[in-house]
C-alpha cells in the first residue's frame, strides 16, 4: 500500500532524474493526491531550485531539474490549444538567475495578450480562452516555442471538457516530454470512465512511472490536526475504508462546531460526539459504503426500546424459525461493528443531524444535551461496558464473573434503559442461575416504578415506558400498570374539592364517567358535596347541571352503614355494586344498606333550601326545579 511518505519519496527520486519523466498519480476521488502534490511542491521547491547534479564529462554543476514550473486545472478546458494556452501562461520561474533568459516567460505574453486584446488578462485558465477566440494559433506556437525544462502539472483531468479528448492531453503529455524536456505530473483519478479506459489503454506509451496514493493516513493526521482524538479517525479510517480526505475536513468541522461551544465536555463526551459525526455523516455523504439511506439508519439505530436482536425471550420456536436468517440491518451493523459496536441513534445525534442539514446548531437541544446525564463522563463509560458486556453475551463468551458485572452495571442505569431491556436483563440473570442478583434487581426496577409513579400523572402515560404492548413474559410490564393503578385510586381517594368538581364538570358538560374517582365521589362528605354543588359554572345554567349531578353513576351504588350511621371503611367499590367489605359487622353490631345517591339528594334538599333562606327571590327557580323532579325522586 502506497502511503504518502513512500510517495513523497519516489516523487523527489522521479523529479530529480536527469532525464524528462512522465508521472501519472493516481487514486480515489478526494483520497487527497492534488494535497499531497502541493504539499510535496512547497516543502522541496527550494531543494529544486539548488540541487544540482555533476556533468560526467567535464565534472561541472549542473541543475538537476527544471527551472520552472505550472500547475494547471483541466477544468472547463475544451480545447487542445487552450491547454497548451494556458501552460504557457501559467509558467513561473523558479530559478535564482536574475538574467534576461530567465524572466517568468508568463509576464511577457500576459503583456503581449493584454495588447492584442486591449486588456488586461487573469492567470485562470478559464480567463485565458480568449486567446483562442483570436484564432491566430501562430500565437500559441510561439508560446509553446519557449516553453521547455518545466516542471508541468496537470489536475482535474476527469472535469475537463467533452470537447477535449484524453487521447489529445496524452498527446502533448508525450510532446512536453520527449520535444521539450519537460518533467510531467498528471493527477488522475481511477474512477472508470471513457476518459479512464483511453487512459488505460495508452498509459504505457506515455507516462514512466504510474503512482498510486491508497493510503492518505498521514494527510488526514496533519488535516486533523489533533493527537487526542485522532485515534478515532484512525480507527474508522482502517475499519470503514474512506479514504476520501474532504471527508474527513468535513468532519473535523462540525466537530469544532460542536465543542466551541462548551470547554465542560468531557473527553469522552467529545469522543462520543465524533462518532456520531463520522456515522452520520458518512451515511449522508457516502451512503454507497453501508448501503443505507438516513431515513433506514434511524429506523434501524433509533433507541425506540429493546434490539430486536436481544429480544429472544419473547418469541416463539416457530417464530424464530420463520424470522429471515438475515436482514439489511444485520449487514449494515455488522459493518458499524468494527468501528462502533452497538450503535444507537442517540444523544449528540440530534444536534449532529441538525448541524449536518440546517448549517447550525439548535441551542435548546445543545444546552439540554449538556444536561443529560449523556454526557456525563461515567454514564458514558457505563455506556461502553454494557456493551461490551453484551457483545461478549452473544458471543457465547460469559465467564463466571459476567453475572456481577452486568448486575453491578444496569443496576445504575435504570433511569436510562428502556424497560423491555430491563426485563431482558432480570431474564439473563434468572436464567443464568443468579436468583439472589435477579431479584435484588427486580426490587431496585420495582422500587423505580413506584418512586416515578408518585412524581404524578404526568408519569402515568404506558407509552413512555413501552412503545408497544411486550410480548409475555415481562416481569415488569403488570407490575408497571398495578402502580399506576393503584396510584390512581389513592390519589382520587385523596382528591380535593377543585378536583372534584372538574370531574363533575367533564361530566355534566361531556358525559365523561372517569372511574377513578368513583371512589373519591362514593365517599364524598357534604362539605366538599357542597363545594362541587355551589361551583362557578361555565356554560351551563344551575338548574341543569344540579340535576346532571345527581345521576352521576357513581352515586347509583349501595352502601352499608352501622347504625351510628358510619361507613364501613376500606369497602372496594365497582361500578354499582358492593363487591368486598374486610371490616364486616360482627352480629351484635347491626349495619344498614342504603344507596349513596339518598344521601346526597338530603344534602342537595338542605342546600336549596340553604339557599332559598340566603336569597328569597330563588325560592321561585328552586320550587320549579322540586316540582320537576318530584322533589328529586324523579332525577
């Protein structure tokens, strides 16, 4: 493999020869062969300008290469003669000769053609083409005349124009070469292409030495210019096989982008965040190496709960043999594996992506980023020993201390971990023959679901914790819904007045029978009754909504009380029914049964009538409403 200083070195030993060499440098678009070239040029142009070698006829000095030198751009180019055109005119001396002879050949005919054009001219050789339009070739005869002993460079050879063939450019390579002692460099890429297969097929006749750049390592260190992470461009250097050098510029920038931002990042943070940048961008600028499109990386790489890879426990044996043998997404992180195994679409991604397709960073997400325990130096090294630890579970290679390790490891990420990986976790541990390990954590799980239930309803919505109803079994999929459940009915035992009487509301207004408060409403006292009975109302008149309250269905149930006129307490109410009382009455302690909906039509009577004696001119709308109800018999 022809790394660049292996090439540096052949390029000085060709260039330095006595005789005129063709050379044609070659490799892979944007590997970095027109950096590398002038690069090479800058750091030797002055050993070019005093090596000199000794005549072994008459021992005298002699230089050892040409005094001067061109470097031309193809691009645009459409014409034989605007290329010999545009050499000519682009020769620089490089010789410290102050003699006449010596004088850059260029500055006298910019001169000459700034005459005949009535102008003045630029060195581009896209500007030059006016000099053909004059259509006197006797020009670009007498330029190529004086033109001999230089050291020529030809680029961007595959963006010249159709219009000039590559027979034509071999041609005067050749001429340049054997009828003007001129040192070529012709730098071409190996893509196939018409101009590529002429090139094949005439390259021996032409050039002596044909360079291949395959290995631009060293040019992607200098362009990167940082010892720190370089290792990690290194790495995706050799196990991606981009070679492509604008790459990895493109990189390094967003990169810079993102850190200038906060010097608080840790190293591995940073780290963690050139990762992501060197995936996605690659998918984004070279989808060809994964074969895959964005839209697929963040359908196959999203955190969106457990890797369905890992879910073996909830399939079936027929299931599992019906599952393909290999999917695109197999391929895909089979190839990220040996860069980046166990990728994931998350974190630094959402601001990779935004910077990548908007040019700028979204300063909200930035700063919530900074926030997460993501980029925490020890969540992301217990980011990377979890997988390890399960990249050595699939590959059947769990020695005795694996249990402890991968116990003490999810442990503390429970607040980070999708729950059907929990789960997935307690499975390997029981399975693998750790009981204790496996209920110590299922208690830490359990402990968690509870503590985050209790924040309030806001931490009650399924879909936050699985996408999707899990197949059985989940140790923690039930135990997730009871917690809610049951918080629930503790809350709406406990619910203030201002609650109730917006359940109420939803009611009277939308039929809404929300069943968790049933509780709540079926032990309602009178002070609170009267709270939900007096409440502003919106919409609604009073006479309405007092009889809309009175058929709640929670109303329409039996309760028992002691004669003393006391609930029976701790009583599991359903719909209308009466289904468990723990505290039953012993035979000395005689109780009643009565529905709730009595006792709230005695308190709703003492209200109106509370009322008629606050505000006599009511007496009239509170007789209408007790001769339409048969004094509320008929609700």
């Amino acid at each position: 493999m022809a790394n660049v200083e292996k090439l540096e070195d052949k390029l000085l030993e060709l260039i330095q020869h006595s005789n005129p060499l063709a050379i044609a440098l070659t490799g892979e678009w944007g590997v970095g062969k027109t950096y590398l070239w002038k690069k090479f040029y800058e750091d030797n142009k002055n050993y070019f300008i005093t090596h000199r070698k000794t005549n072994p006829k008459n021992g005298s000095k002699e230089n050892l290469i040409a005094k001067k030198y061109a470097y031309i751009s193809l691009f645009g180019l459409d014409s034989l003669d605007s290329l010999k055109l545009a050499i000519a005119t682009e020769v620089q001396t490089i010789s410290t000769d102050d003699s006449i002879l010596n004088t850059d050949i260029s500055t006298h005919f910019k001169k000459l053609f700034g005459f005949i054009g009535g102008g003045s001219t630029s060195s581009t050789a896209g500007d030059l083409r006016f000099g053909i339009n004059i259509g006197n070739k006797l020009i670009t005869n007498i330029i190529m005349s004086h033109l001999k002993d230089t050291l020529v460079c030809l680029d961007d050879i595959e963006r010249k124009s159709k219009n000039l063939p590559m027979s034509e450019v071999l041609g005067l390579v050749n001429y340049l070469k054997n009828e003007r002692n001129c040192q070529i460099i012709m730098i071409l890429h190996d893509e196939e292409s018409e101009d590529k297969v002429d090139f094949d097929t005439q390259k021996e006749k032409v050039f002596d030495e044909i360079l291949v750049l395959n290995d631009s390592l060293s040019m992607v260190k200098e362009t990167i210019n940082d010892d720190k992470i370089f290792p990690i461009y290194e790495k995706f250097y050799q196990t991606m096989g981009v070679r492509n050098l604008r790459f990895y510029q493109r990189v390094q920038k967003i990169y810079q982008e993102i850190i200038k931002h906060s010097s608080s990042l840790s190293k591995l943070s940073k780290e963690e965040i050139l990762r992501q940048i060197l995936i996605i961008k690659l998918v984004n600028d070279i989808p060809k190496v994964l074969n895959v499109d964005m839209k697929e990386l963040e359908t196959y790489f999203s955190e969106d709960g457990l890797d369905d890879r890992l879910d073996i426990f909830s399939k079936s044996d027929d299931e599992a043999l019906k599952a393909p043998f290999r999917t695109k997404k197999d391929d895909v992180e089979e190839k990220l594996s040996k860069f980046y195994p166990n990728f994931r679409m998350e974190g630094w991604t959402e601001v990779v992506i935004e910077l990548i397709t908007n040019i700028d960073i979204d300063s909200e997400k930035f700063e919530r980023l900074l926030n997460q325990d993501l980029i925490n130096e020890e969540a992301l090294e217990s980011d990377r020993e979890k997988r390890g630890l399960m990249a050595e579970y699939r590959n059947l290679n769990s020695d005795q201390s694996f249990n402890q390790r991968l116990f003490d490891n999810v442990k503390d990420r429970i607040d980070r971990e999708a729950f059907p990986n929990l789960s997935f976790y307690y499975n390997i541990l029981e399975k693998n023959d750790s009981p204790d390990l496996a209920k110590k954590f299922e208690e830490l799980v359990k402990q968690y679901i509870e503590e985050r239930i209790r924040k309030g309803p806001e931490e009650w919505l399924i879909g936050d914790y699985y996408l999707r109803t899990p197949v059985s079994p989940d140790i923690f999929y039930d135990f997730l819904l009871q917690t809610i459940s049951n918080q629930k009915k503790t809350l709406a035992l406990n619910a203030d007045a201002s609650a109730m009487s917006a359940v109420f509301m939803r009611f009277c207004k939308h039929g809404n029978v929300g069943k968790d408060f049933f509780v709540a409403i079926q032990n309602i006292n009178k002070e609170k009754f009267s709270s939900i009975f007096w409440q502003p109302l919106d919409g609604i008149d009073r006479i309405r909504y007092i009889r809309e309250l009175l058929e709640h269905p929670a109303f329409n149930i039996d309760i028992a009380k002691f004669n003393n006129g006391d609930r029976i307490d701790a009583a599991f109410w359903h719909y209308k029914k009466l289904i468990d009382t723990p505290k039953r009455p012993s035979p000395y302690q005689p109780f009643i049964v009565e529905k709730k909906l009595n006792e709230v039509k005695r308190w709703t009577l003492e209200l109106l009538q509370e009322r008629v004696s606050e505000k006599p001119n009511s007496s009239a709308a509170v007789e209408h409403l007790l001769e339409l109800t048969n004094n509320l018999e008929n609700i």
